[in-house]
C-alpha cells in the first residue's frame, strides 16, 4: 500500500497504521478513506495530498 503525503504540512499517511484517533482502521488504503476525512495535522482534505 503507498503511502500519501499532505502537501501542505508534510503529515504522511500510512495506510499501515491508519489513522486511529480519528477512527480510521491499520490496513485502511488511502483511496477508501471517507471523502470528509482530513489531515489530522492541518485540516485540508484528501484533495491535498499526493502519493509519496
């Protein structure tokens, strides 16, 4: 699974990990993430990030 970074912050998601303390399950891909998730760092959605 690739990883995505925010373009604005920096913040990489990993898939891997996921991102728990906003309820998103390790193992979760990038691209079925909820369209209303946010970069948990800076708030920009998922249109502001581009694969690693």
């Amino acid at each position: 699974m690739e990883k995505w970074v925010c373009i604005v912050c920096g913040y990489t998601y990993d898939p891997e990990a996921g991102d728990p303390d906003n309820g998103i399950e390790p193992g979760t891909p990038f691209e079925e993430l909820p369209i209303d998730w946010v970069c948990p760092d800076c708030g920009v959605g998922k249109d502001m990030f581009e694969q690693e």
